[in-house]
C-alpha cells in the first residue's frame, strides 16, 4: 500500500497568541503551544506521512471517507471541513481558535476549539489526539478527569475538556457519531461551562470579531477575497502580547527538496515586519502596525547602536540554533532546526526597516501615539548606524552563512532609513536636522547608485561591483531611489526578465551559495516583478501576471516561501507573510478605484 505525503495545501488557524495547521481532512499537522514559537505537540508535518501509526497529530477519521471539502467560514479564520463516506454519511468539522472582545480586551487564549457535527446518515468516528513534547523527544503523561483528558509534559500541559466519550479519546475507539461533540484543547486549567454551550458561544463571539476586522480593512475593489485572505492570515501571523511579527509559522520545511535549506522561521525579522505592517497600513489596519511599532521601539531603546536582524517574538535578541534529531523532517528531509543563526549576522538593512516602519507615527494622524522629537532623535541613532555600515559587507538579505558582501539591497534600505528622517525632521519642523539628513540622503544616493550599477550586465548588481543579478533591484523604485521608468532600471527589468524570470515565477538570485544553485523560485519575487511592470507602464502585462500568480495559490488562498516554477509544488516555510504581503501591494497597485465601478 502507497503511503500519501504530506504537501502544504494546508489551512491555518489562530488568534495572535498560537496557530495550527490542518490538512484537508481537518487533521491539526503543525501547532506550538503555548505561543506561535513554542512546542511544536502537534509536529506530523516534519515527522510522519499519512500512515496508521503516525503521530504527532490531533485527527477526526470518518471510518470509510471518500471525499472531503473544506473551505473557512466567509471572511473568518474559522475552517470547516466536510467529510463524507460512501454510503452518504457526513460529518461537518469546525475549527477556530477563540477571539473576540471581552470586558475591554482582545481575549485570545492558547485554545483551540473543535466542533464535530453530523449532517446525514451515521457517520462512524474516530479521535486520535497524539501530542507529543521537546519536539517529539518526550512521550506526555496522559491524564483522564472526569469530563477531560489531560496531557502533560516536564514544562507545559494542556488539556482537552469535551462531551465526548474520553474512552473514545484515550482508546481510540470507533463510534456512532449521533450528536454534536464539543473538544476545546486549552491550558491545563478547570472548565466551568458545559464544553457544547461554550464552544457554541466561542465560535459566534470569534465570528463576529472577524466580521468586524475584514469590515474595518480598506480593501481594493478587485480581488477582495485574495486580499481579505492574506489579511486575515497575516493577522495571524502576529503575536499581539509583544506585537512582534513572525516570518511563517514553521521550521524546516525546506526550500527545496533534499537541499538542507530548512530554516526556523517563527521569529520575528525586521525586515520582513516592516513590509508586512506596511501592507497591513495600507488596509487601514493600523492597531496591528501600533503594537510592532511598540515592539520596535523596544528593540532600538534597549538594544544600543548594533540591532540585530531578527528577535524571538518576545524580543530576546539571541536565538541559539540547534538540530534536533528526534523529528524526520517533512517528508523526512531534515534536519529539523530550532533556533537560526541568523541572528549573529550583519545584516545592515535593519537600520532603514526600523525606520520605514517608524515613520508612520509621525504621519499617520489615525495612531493614538503620534510620533515626537524624543522618538526622533532614538530613530537618529538608527540614521547614524546606517551612514555608518551603507557601503560595508553584511550578509545580505538572504542571511547567506559563507560569505559578506556589500549589498545593494541592504545600501538601498541604509538610503531609504535616512531619507524618511529627513522627511520627519521637516514634517516636525526641525530645519536644521532636516537639512543635515537631506545632505546625508543626497550623498549616500549617489553612491549606491554609482556603486550599485553594473554597465556589463546591463543592471544593479546584487553587490558593489558584482556580477549578479537579484531580485531584489525591482524594489528600488519602490523605496523611492529610482523611477521605474529610468533607463537604468528599464535596462535592469529587461536583464531580471531574462535571467531570473522562470515561467510566472522569479528566482531571487541564480549564482551559487553556501548550498549551491538556488532551485525553486521566492514567492515574493513573482510579486515585486508584477508591481515594477505597473510602475514601468506595462499595466495590462501587470494584471494578467497577477491573475495568474492568484490563480497558483494554494485551495484556501494562500502561499508558502518558495515554489517549483516546472511542477507549481509549494517549498519553504508555510504560510509565508513575505508571501501574502505580495498580495495585497498587487491587489492595492492595480486595482481600479471604487470611484470608477461604484
């Protein structure tokens, strides 16, 4: 019998505090408790196929299941899944993680809520709930109460408080699903409330907060569901105790197969926030840009003139990796990583994404906290750091681990960061320091762009006086450093077209690096192509790259990091937040207004 592989066609859910994965037949794949960077109890993804034995995995197994269709409740990050059996038995599955307002706060507690339902005929069932702790080391003490199950580790337990049969959790026992059945996976703590009647009222409380989130967003008029997709998903992406934004939701899936390029993702780079909070902004979601703009604050108070590129989700700067060898891998590629090194690197972007994402409190008339001259003069740290590090080696912004270059990514950012002081200083009236920074900008944008350009290849180069081409060079028109329509960035479209561009996907770079030639394309890049068209005039180009880049995603509407441009496989770290970020600036970009339609 051929064992299916797991594949990252998955859904999410979560509520700022903790996310999980499910497949398509609601079967949770990936989840940490008791925060998005936490124990991965739930690890089938990076352990086990589809085989009876699997572990790692909290399933509902309707016995003799033919079809499954899932799709998430209109505009909610609540996901059903409907499973059917051959004779027209069906069951519904819901699952969601509790948010909503309660007594003045966000209540986002480290639960997930299941709701089993049958909808015809007798569906016979299934549990299995096979958590397992220290990344799959450490085997739980099982726990049985007297309407819940507990499992509990050395330093975390949680519990499931249901209206089930617990023999029927802790045997595994089959039986006749007759009735609604509530499971609420939570904190090792007493439930008070009968577990149906609370679930009932957790999922109408968190369906009506996304109803009011995605009512809130400022969406274009085309492409509203994609849009509302990613925002949702973004959002989920968050970890609001701190407001820190973490790049995907995994570890190690790889970029590729059998590559060794398995990263740990679920930390918080700057760079990556500052687009994400900048998509979010445009969509009038500003409570979410607030709380990284806090959190960045933080970071640039306590940590002194060095930032680093990436902090945990409650800003400790030191991530220490680690392989652990008690998880496969997903389909058993390994090794799985916990912790990455890139946190000791030099990666002199920083700098500007500390400021691109600041400057919005001194603009943005809708924040509570507006921007001020003591905040200012913290960001002229951050301007100083950049004058200093523009036109020194760093590792890039593809944190690669074998060598340090100047990089014209990482110069156009340190260029970016003072430009914007210089627009702050004048938006508060500081004349002379907005003098001295538009001084500094002009400087240092002659000699990125003098420096950055390669008139043997046509384009900018990756690096000073390099010979490669990035995809990144389609940013700078967007950060403002050149006009699209400059013949120097026409002639480094045409070169990205010819060299990076693979079917409707880019790959990010083509050179070899530390682990050789790079062999699945970057989501974003495909994204960043399509917005350069838009600024370069070909709009028509523009739009028919995005449908189709839409047309890719995965059946929920969304993106991992990295896909196969021959076979349209999904790689990487899932969902990736560089990803959908790509989304909504397409969607914004090319969209015809309301005011035309409407």
């Amino acid at each position: 019998m051929t064992v299916a592989q797991r594949n990252l066609d998955l859904g999410v859910i979560g509520n700022c505090q903790i996310a999980l994965l499910l497949d398509e037949d609601a079967t949770v794949v990936w989840g940490c408790l008791p925060r998005l960077d936490g124990d991965p109890v739930f690890h089938a993804l990076l352990d086990s196929d589809h085989a009876e034995e699997a572990g790692g995995l909290y399933a509902v197994d309707l016995q003799g299941k033919v079809t499954s269709t899932q799709q998430y409740l209109r505009n909610t990050a609540i996901l059903e899944t409907v499973l059917a059996d051959a004779a027209g038995n069906r069951l519904r599955v819901v699952d969601f993680c509790p948010r909503f307002r309660l007594r003045g706060r966000i209540y986002r507690p480290a639960t997930m809520v299941r709701l089993i339902e049958p909808l015809s005929g007798r569906p016979v069932v299934r549990l299995r709930v096979r958590p397992r702790f220290d990344y799959g080391a450490r085997a739980p003490q099982v726990e049985p109460g007297s309407h819940h199950v507990a499992w509990r580790g050395s330093d975390a337990a949680f519990r499931i408080t249901t209206n089930a049969s617990l023999n029927a959790i802790l045997q595994e026992t089959p039986f006749v699903l007759d009735g609604p059945v509530a499971l609420i996976l939570g904190p090792d703590q007493r439930v008070e409330e009968p577990p149906l009647a609370l679930a009932h009222t957790y999922l109408e409380e968190t369906r009506d907060y996304w109803d009011e989130y995605v009512r809130s967003l400022a969406i274009p008029f085309e492409w509203q569901d994609a849009v509302i997709r990613a925002a949702i998903s973004l959002k989920l992406c968050t970890y609001e105790d701190t407001g820190a934004v973490v790049a995907a939701l995994t570890t190690s899936v790889p970029e590729s197969p059998t590559s060794g390029r398995n990263w740990d993702y679920r930390y918080c780079w700057l760079r990556d926030a500052w687009f994400v909070i900048h998509a979010l902004n445009r969509l009038g979601q500003t409570r979410t840009m607030e709380g990284y703009l806090r959190f960045i604050d933080r970071i640039s108070v306590c940590d002194g003139q060095a930032v680093g590129p990436l902090y945990s989700v409650t800003g400790e700067r030191e991530i220490p990796e680690r392989v652990v060898s008690s998880l496969r891998g997903y389909r058993g590629m390994g090794p799985v990583r916990v912790g990455n090194r890139a946190w000791l690197q030099r990666q002199n972007d920083v700098y500007g994404a500390i400021v691109l994402a600041s400057a919005h409190s001194f603009f943005d008339e809708r924040l509570t906290n507006l921007g001020d001259e003591v905040q200012f003069a913290q960001l002229e740290r951050m301007g100083e750091r950049a004058l200093a590090v523009h036109d020194t080696p760093d590792a890039g912004p593809w944190e690669f681990r074998g060598f340090e270059q100047v990089h014209t990514f990482s110069a156009a950012m340190c260029w970016a960061g003072v430009d914007r002081l210089a627009r702050i200083a004048q938006r508060l009236g500081l004349d002379e320091r907005a003098r001295y920074w538009l001084e500094a900008s002009a400087r240092l944008r002659t000699h990125v762009l003098e420096h950055a350009w390669n008139p043997g290849i046509g384009a900018y180069s990756a690096s000073y006086a390099g010979e490669h081409l990035d995809a990144t060079a389609l940013l700078l028109p967007e950060l403002g450093l050149v006009q699209a329509t400059d013949p120097r960035f026409a002639s480094t479209l045409a070169a990205i077209e010819t060299g990076l561009k693979s079917g409707d996907w880019l790959y990010r770079y083509r050179h070899g690096d530390d682990f050789g030639r790079p062999e699945t394309a970057f989501t974003i890049c495909a994204f960043w192509y399509v917005n350069a068209l838009a600024l370069a005039g070909r709009t028509d180009e523009a739009r028919d790259h995005f449908e189709r880049l839409l047309a890719s995603r995965t059946r929920l509407g969304l993106l991992s990091e990295d896909v196969d441009p021959a076979t349209g496989e999904w790689w990487g770290n899932f969902p990736q937040t560089y990803s959908l970020v790509g989304i909504i600036n397409s969607a914004i970009r090319l969209s015809r207004p309301w005011e035309d339609v409407v």
